[in-house]
C-alpha cells in the first residue's frame, strides 16, 4: 500500500509540473489517464464491506433528497432531471427492495431541504423550482395518506441552508443561498400552525446547508451553533476548515466535511486526512462513516469515471483513518446516501459520466451497501 500511495504522489506531482509520468504517458495530454492508473493501483486492496444493486428508481435524478420515514422506508423527492425540476416522490421500502411513487409535489424542485417532523410527516423546503428561481414554497407528505399539501412559505426563497426539527418539535431554517447574496436570516416553522416566524439571525452569512443537531439540543451549521431554548447563535473558536457534508456519530461527535469531528463537551475540533473518494458520505450505526463516488476536474471538467466514482472508504473513529472497502457497482457524484433501521445504506440516484455522449447524465440507479 505504501508504494502505491507513493507512486500516487508521484503522479500528482507529474501533473503538477507537466513532467512525463512515469506511465510515458504526457501529463498535460493525459492527466485523467495518469491519475486513474495511480488510483486504480491504490485502491485494489480488498477490505470489508460490499455494494450490492437493488431496485431502481422509476425516474433518474441528482440534488434530490432523501428522509427515512419512522416506518423504516425512505422518501426520495424532487431533484432534476434534464433540463427542469423533477416534481414526483417515490418510497423506496427495504423489505421488497422496490421503489414506488408516491404521488407528485406541488411544485417541481431540487437543491431543497427535507425534514422529519415528530408525527411522521415530512417538511420539504426551498430549493429551485421549476423555473430554476429561488423558492420560499414548502409543502408535507402524509405516509400515512401517500398526499402532498402545500403549507406556509418561508420569509425567502433560500437553497444550500440548514433544515433541521429541533426537540420542541419546530423546525429551524438558516443561511443558504438566494439571488447573489448569503443569508445569516433563520426562521422556524411551526407544524401546528403552518407558519414560519424568525429567530436569531446567525453571526455570518452561512451557506452549504446540512445543519447537525447535537445531543444537548444544540444545533451545529458550520462554526456556527444555535440554542433553541434562547434562539441565540454563537461561534466555534477555531472556526472548521470547512463544510458540506455533516452528521452525528452515535457517541455525540459531529462530523463534517471529511476531514474534522466537533467536541461539544470541548467544543473544539480535531482534524483528520480526508478521503480520497467523497461523492456521498453516510454515518454508520459503527461509528464508522461511508465515503462513495468521487470526481475529479480537470480543465474544470468534470470526470467521474468508471475508476474514480466507483470509490468507497471507511473512516474509522478509533485511528482516525481511512480505509478501502467495496466499490460501487456504478460511478456516481451527487446521489443520496441513507442509513437504514438495519444498519445497511440506501445510495439512490446522482449521475455518471456516459461514455457514449462524453457527459454527465442524471441516473435512476440505486444500490445497498453492507458493512
């Protein structure tokens, strides 16, 4: 392994200096085929863990979302596809393995926040609509009827921003993004009522969304923390490197961006080295945290390829590390990653690169990963 990621160091810095790899394969000409090779070597160690494809879903899409419902199956909703705002919801269900639709949203969007609410309904909100604009519009599935109702907007059109049900049963909406500005407004909703009324605004703008509920009732957005019980918004000192992915491990850690984990009995943050795949990540019932699918740019060209987003890892919480596990059995960026009542993942949809048109294309595919 150490050769390998010695000769992938190498690679990297051919590119780097648009020197001859060590393939005699040019770098500038043919950096994707040099990194691959580098990659490929890598990554072939066997380890634990195994991909296996289960139902599709009935329409491909990417920036979709997908919530586990207190039932144990997982509503995927909205997303895009082509050109426009995909407006179906479908229920994908464990015990068949199937996806089927559950009914059509009010309105078509993507790049939305979804949340739980405590009586098993789902709180859908913001994102892009169907005219790509910014949207207030939220709107609830009812398991229990399979329907969508419309309820009250939020005082703005927002996507990339914090959704989260506090313990007090509302819901917190904070930052994210609207036309060429970033928000440091937060608002709650109230399920009871259907409305929306503001709180604390946060002490920057803040986007990128993924908002993480701690175990005292706090909610963590970056290095920004809210107490629901005062509506106030504080900061971590040092701040994180940075933010996109975050989530709670079982033992009141918060995980985020794949490279540090936030102590909120210290409130500090410990660095680790981020992974090398990273399309979707996945907090496991073990501690452990999924990494799946990756992409590279080159030329700001995207190339999730056959090698590169079929990626998986694990990071393991007692060495701070990643380690190989079973790849995909279809390159992906940008799909769903859900953690199931088993103990298994849901990955559902994303794209991939077609090699047939030299793209990106949005997919319907969907596989379960078990540890």
């Amino acid at each position: 392994m150490k050769k390998n990621v010695n000769s992938l160091r190498t690679t990297l810095d051919c590119m780097r200096k648009s020197a001859r790899c060590p393939t005699h394969w040019t770098c500038a000409g043919a950096s994707v085929a040099c990194l691959l090779l580098a990659l490929a070597a890598t990554f072939n160690a066997s380890a634990s863990g195994n991909f296996s494809r289960t139902g599709s879903m009935n329409f491909a899409r990417l920036y979709h979302s997908a919530t586990l419902l207190a039932n144990g199956q997982v509503i995927v909703v909205g997303g895009i596809y082509g050109l426009g705002a995909e407006q179906s919801a479908e229920l994908y269900n464990p015990a068949n393995n199937k996806f089927t639709l559950a009914g059509n949203l009010n309105t078509g969007r993507w790049q939305h926040q979804a949340a739980l609410l405590p009586d098993g309904r789902v709180l859908v909100a913001g994102g892009f609509d169907t005219n790509d604009n910014f949207s207030a519009a939220a709107e609830l599935f009812n398991p229990s009827t399979g329907t969508w109702t419309a309820t009250g907007s939020m005082s703005t059109g927002r996507v990339d921003f914090v959704l989260i049900t506090l313990p007090n049963g509302l819901v917190l909406a904070a930052g994210g993004n609207g036309y060429n500005v970033t928000f440091s407004s937060a608002e709650l909703y109230n399920p009871a009522t259907g409305g929306w009324i503001p709180t604390g605004n946060l002490t920057a703008p803040f986007s990128l969304g993924n908002g993480v509920l701690l175990h005292n009732g706090q909610v963590l957005a970056g290095a920004h923390v809210y107490d629901s019980s005062t509506g106030v918004w504080t900061t971590t000192t040092p701040p994180p490197k940075g933010w996109g992915f975050a989530g709670l491990l079982p033992n009141g850690l918060a995980w985020a961006n794949g490279q540090e984990f936030y102590d909120p009995s210290t409130t500090q943050w410990t660095s680790f080295a981020p992974p090398s795949s990273g399309g979707g990540f996945a907090i496991l019932s073990t501690e452990q945290v999924l990494a799946a699918g990756n992409v590279f740019y080159v030329n700001a060209r995207p190339y999730p390829t056959e090698e590169t987003g079929k990626l998986a890892q694990l990071w393991n919480l007692s060495t701070l590390t990643w380690t190989s596990t079973g790849n995909l059995n279809v390159s992906r960026i940008h799909q769903t990653m859900t953690l199931l009542p088993n103990g298994q993942v849901l990955v559902a949809g994303g794209e991939s690169f077609d090699k047939s048109s030299n793209r990106l294309v949005p997919i319907a595919s969907a596989e379960i990963y078990t540890p």
